[in-house]
C-alpha cells in the first residue's frame, strides 16, 4: 500500500471511521498474525495476541506521530502483545507449541519437508522470547536491524547481540539439517 494511501487510512481513521481501519487490518493482518504465532507458538495464541494488537492499537491511534513507520509502530503492539501472552502462558507451555501449521500439507509438500518446518518451528518456539522475538522480526519477517531496535525497543547492538546468540542456538540444535559441505566445516562434532 502506499504511503499516501495508508496515512488517509490513518487520518481517518483517527477521526472514527472504523472502515477505514478495518482496511489497515486487512493490509496487516497476516503479517501480524504470523509474526504473533513464530513468537507464541500456537494458533489460538496468535490469533488473540494479533487480535489484542488490532485493539490496542486502534485505541492508540491518537498516539501514533508517524515518526517511524505504521508498520513498525504496529509491529511493535504486536510483538509486545506476543510476548505477553507467552509469558502468561508459562515457558512450559511454549516449548510446546502447535504444529498444525497452515501450510503443512503432507501430501503436497512430502512427509519430510513437513518434519523439518515442524523441527525448525519447535526450535524457534524453543528459543527464550526476546530471542524469539528478533529471530522472526529478522529471519521471517525480514526487518531491518533499526526497524526491530525501535519495534522491541532495545538498542542495534542488542538486537545483534541476541540474533547471534539465537542463531547460534538453532545452528546447533539442528546442526544435522545443514548440507554435507557446512557440517563438514564444523568438524561434524559440534552439537
């Protein structure tokens, strides 16, 4: 969408037209949706902490300046609302998440390619939550570094900080998922 068209969306939406922001919402929410369910693990929490997003963020509509972009700032109510919801849940529940991904279709995508999506989802949702969190914002959802430092409102060198230490902890608990060539770099010994 572009900028122009997104900030009347906005204007109006500050102004009460809950069309309009229903618009937003259809612009975002598969984007905010899957970034909730890489952090809580399971659809039922992503689809409220995505749910809490859209309301906490109409709400705050009024304190929206359009210093970063309404996707960050949206970005940001959503990772909060993610992080909230895992934390009330209580680690053991997020080391548990749900693996009927939308996506997994044994049949079209092969029993194998099934397995690994599943081992690599269970190894993000396995990460501690600020991990979590810049691993999908980087990896999934493809954020740059100063976008994710103002979404999780940590300084650049942090958001480095915790995406090497999370990508450190997935190489190595699926170090046997990398091709022959880079396991043989490693010495194969590492796990």
């Amino acid at each position: 969408m572009p900028a122009e068209d997104e900030a009347v969306l906005i204007a109006r939406s500050r102004n009460g037209d809950a069309g309009a922001f229903d618009e937003l919402v259809g612009v975002y929410q598969d984007r905010i949706y899957h970034l909730a369910y890489r952090i809580t693990g399971n659809h039922a929490d992503a689809q409220d902490a995505a749910q809490d997003a859209f309301v906490k963020a109409y709400l705050s509509l009024g304190t929206f300046r359009a210093q970063a972009a309404f996707s960050t700032w949206l970005h940001r109510i959503a990772v909060n609302a993610a992080v909230d919801m895992t934390r009330r849940r209580g680690k053991r529940a997020a080391l548990a998440p749900d693996l009927a991904t939308p996506a997994a279709d044994p049949l079209a995508d092969g029993a194998e390619r099934v397995e690994i999506q599943q081992r690599i989802h269970r190894a993000i949702a396995a990460l501690p939550v600020e991990q979590r969190a810049v691993v999908v914002l980087r990896d999934v959802q493809g954020c740059s570094y100063e976008e994710i430092a103002e979404v999780v409102k940590v300084p650049i060198g942090t958001v480095r900080s915790r995406l090497s230490r999370a990508r450190e902890t997935l190489r190595v608990m699926l170090h046997d998922l990398a091709p022959a060539g880079e396991r043989a770099q490693d010495g194969g010994t590492r796990s």
